[in-house]
C-alpha cells in the first residue's frame, strides 16, 4: 500500500512539475508595435522618432538598409534618419527577442516634374520647430501611457496633428489655457475635440523635466483626469525651454467629442 501511495505523489509531484514549467512558456510575449511619428513615407534628409510600444520596455533597433535610412539612440528613443530613395525595413527587438517591424520609404525633396518641392505657405511665414525638444516629449508620451497602464487602460499611440498643435501651444510660453489652444488642433488638422494639460516649472535642479511635468499632472484631480480620458485616442506632447522655465503641454485627443471652434 505504502509503495502504491508513494507512486501516485511522485507521478503526482511529476505532473504538477510539468504544468508549472509549461505555464511560462504558454504565456505569449506582448506584441511589439512600431511607428514613425512622421509616418511611413519620408523625404531625404528627415528624422523621425520611432514609437514602440508597449510603454516600459527597452529596445533595440536595427535597419536593413542604412544607406537609404539609419537608426540612431537619442537618450532612451531611437530615431529613423532618411538618407535617400529607396525603402528600408526597421526591425525592434525587446530584452525577451520578441520583434516588431516597420517598412519606411524615403523619397526625393522634389515635386513630380522634377524641380524642388516649394514649402508650404505656413512654413514659408512660420519659423517655428515642430520637431523641437522630441526626446523629451516622447518620454512624456512614455510615462502617460505608463499612469494610463496602471489603471487598466490601453496605451495611446501619438498622432503628429496632435503632435505639431500641443508643441505650437507650448511655443506660446503662456500660463493659462486660451482658446487658442483648440484652435491650433483644426489648424494642424484634428478636427475632434481634445483635452489639454498643461504646466510650467523652472528647470534649475530638475534633472528630468519630462517625469516633473507628469509628477505635476498626477497630482492634480482635473489633470489626472486628462491623462486618463478614456474616450481618448491619441496623444501629443510639446516643451519649450525658454527664460529658465520649461512649458509642457499634453493634448488627448476625443473623436468622440466636438471641437467648439471649427
């Protein structure tokens, strides 16, 4: 009897071994999810950030072509650098070999016959950089996807309308929220509502102005609240540094919602 007991623990024993190892390797790793912030088609001499998700995870990326466009590490972000015609292959790999991938096509700065393509009006009249501070508002847009994650909501990917319109508002260096602030989202081409944050702070003793701006939010009801709209689906972010003050902004925008100036 004792042998037959002592059988059923160890074939027992044996199969609760066995659903304890197979139980990680049944677990499937995340999909990795890439983008490019200026979109998939580039022209020669573009840089654009890549967005890669989920939020938290460090990565590494490489290209198959870096003749037509090479990758490049700007603080914790990597870059896409279109260099010239032709198409490339962006290839992300997480700590655990799990791989995500874009295709990114470069074309020429030039028109259909031939001659350089001419700027836009609103770039011709406007100087401002809508590029500007990048590695820190997509840090920004890291860690708001991070507090979204933590209370059980789904991460938003960037939208560059959102993008250009929240760095345009923030350029403004003003303290308060204007109207002019849903203006710039029909303006850069959101034509939805969207919810704005904002703050200002001085950067003297901040190492980290991108995890302050979000220190400030989290500590506030109304832009807590913001940074978890669940009707929310996108997200854009902008920073001026200017007289010793950083002016940070975040927009989410609603498609659900109707923008009262357009």
């Amino acid at each position: 009897m004792k042998s037959k007991r002592k059988l059923f623990q160890m074939l027992a024993a044996g199969v609760l071994s066995a659903a304890l190892l197979a139980g990680p390797a049944q677990a499937a790793d995340p999909e990795i999810r890439v983008g490019s912030y200026k979109g998939s088609t580039l022209e020669a001499g573009e840089r654009s950030g890549l967005i890669i998700g989920p939020a938290g995870v460090e990565y590494t990326a490489i290209s198959s072509n870096p003749e037509v466009v090479a990758v490049e590490q700007v603080l914790t972000f990597w870059v896409a650098v279109a260099k010239a015609e032709g198409t490339a292959e962006i290839t992300v790999t997480n700590e655990a070999e799990t791989t995500g991938s874009l295709t990114l096509t470069v074309s020429s700065a030039r028109a259909a016959d031939g001659s350089p393509k001419e700027k836009s009006a609103l770039t011709q009249a406007d100087t401002l950089d809508l590029s500007a501070n990048m590695d820190v508002r997509l840090e920004m847009v890291r860690l708001i996807n991070e507090v979204r994650l933590e209370n059980g909501l789904a991460e938003l990917p960037v939208d560059e309308s959102l993008m250009n319109a929240a760095q345009d508002v923030s350029s403004q260096c003003v303290t308060e929220h204007r109207p002019y602030d849903h203006m710039a989202l029909i303006r850069y081409g959101w034509p939805h509502a969207g919810m704005y944050n904002l703050t200002v702070f001085h950067t003297y003793g901040c190492p980290d102005v991108a995890r302050q701006a979000i220190a400030y939010w989290k500590e506030s009801p109304g832009h807590y609240e913001t940074m978890l709209l669940e009707e929310g689906s996108h997200v854009g972010t902008g920073v001026t540094f200017k007289n010793g003050k950083a002016y940070c902004y975040m927009v989410v925008g609603d498609p659900t919602g109707h923008n009262p100036y357009e």
